[in-house]
C-alpha cells in the first residue's frame, strides 16, 4: 500500500479518547484498532509517538508506567490503542494480576481489534511476554508486526543479523506468521514500512472496495 492512503494525515492528527482499567471502560467496539503492546521499557510509546508525530503516549524512565489500555482516535472508525507494558514494573502482584486479567480480557473479547504491534528491544527479544502474545496472536487469527526497537543502539549489519534470527526463532520455535522489522524512533528508522502495515488493517482492501461500490 502507497504512502498516498490517508493513515499518515489521521496519525498526524490523533487524538486521545480515554483511557480504560476494565473492558467495560472501552470505547464501543466498532470500526477498526491496531493494538501496541511491548515489555517495559521495549520502547512501545516512543514507537508510538513516533508512528503519529505527537507525544499521545507517555513516556518515562520508570518502566511500567502505562497501567491502563489507552485509546487514541485517529476518526470516526478507526483507533490506536496502547496497551499496559509488562516486565520490569515494580507494583503489587494484585494489581500484575489484575493487569493480566484486564488485557487478556481485550484481546481476546475486542471484535474491533484489526492487528496487534509488538514492540521489541532488537538487545533483548522474544521476552516469554513477547512469546505469549505472539502465541495469542496466531491461535486467534490476529495478525500482528514485529517492531525491533532500538534498532539504531547496533550498527547496522549486527541489526540485520539480530532481524534474522528472530524471524527464523519466530517461524521454527513459535510457528508465528508475524511480520518483523527494524525500528528506531530517535533515526525515525522504519516508520514508512511501519505504516504501510498499520494502513494494511486499518484500511483494509475489502472495505475500501465496499465503500467504492456502494458510492456508485
């Protein structure tokens, strides 16, 4: 799909929604979301922010600070959504739990949900985090994109060698079809190839093709 589609305008111009700590919190499930999950400290909102040219998710250097399912508008039928990172946090195993709870209850009742974005550190991939949620996304049907952040800590080659062996990892060990690449948000590494696939599913080509006959 071209840059010429209008994703890149709308993720210029998002907006955010609320933000949910129970499913019954969430926007009404209609139209199409892509969903941005990632470890603590994998770089999932700055991937995010890079991905719209706007600061919608917080930032830190406290791992785990997003503790809520956040729902960005990009319009009418169409949301990101940022999803509780996990790993490093330093809270209470209830509230870890209820955390887990919360997202296993989105992912796996969210009709809307058009795709899943996992965000890796390139230096530490394939968390058993990243392994579950790449597991969810092939029983589900969900298709999902790989995301190696931080890709501009290694030189180039070391990268590209590190992107082999997770996809390899990927299709041998986990039997996923996800999709991989590199990306840094500080060298906006990526983020072409990042919106073609977030267009892909938010645009999909059925739709697109719906919408043209019934406009004849």
């Amino acid at each position: 799909m071209s840059s010429s589609t209008p994703l890149v305008s709308l993720c210029q111009q998002a907006t955010f929604i609320k933000s949910a700590s129970l499913v019954t919190q969430c926007p009404p499930d209609i139209g199409l979301e892509v969903a941005f999950a990632g470890r603590s400290n994998a770089g999932k909102s700055s991937a995010l922010n890079t991905l719209t040219h706007a600061r919608l998710a917080r930032t830190s250097k406290t791992p785990g600070r997003t503790q809520l399912i956040n729902f960005f508008r990009l319009d009418e039928e169409r949301r990101l959504v940022d999803l509780p990172g996990y790993g490093y946090a330093k809270v209470p195993l209830e509230l870890k739990a209820h955390w887990q709870q919360h997202l296993d209850a989105y992912l796996t009742g969210r009709r809307s949900l058009a795709g899943l974005v996992l965000v890796m550190d390139l230096r530490h991939p394939l968390s058993d985090f990243d392994c579950m949620m790449l597991e969810w996304a092939r029983k589900s049907g969900i298709p999902a994109h790989v995301l190696l952040s931080k890709a501009d800590k290694l030189a180039f080659g070391a990268a590209k060698n590190e992107l082999l062996k997770v996809q390899a990892r990927m299709r041998k060990e986990l039997r996923s079809d996800a999709t991989v690449q590199l990306f840094s948000s500080p060298k906006r590494q990526g983020v072409e190839q990042a919106h073609e696939v977030l267009a892909g599913w938010l645009f999909p080509p059925e739709v697109e093709a719906g919408q043209a006959d019934g406009e004849s």
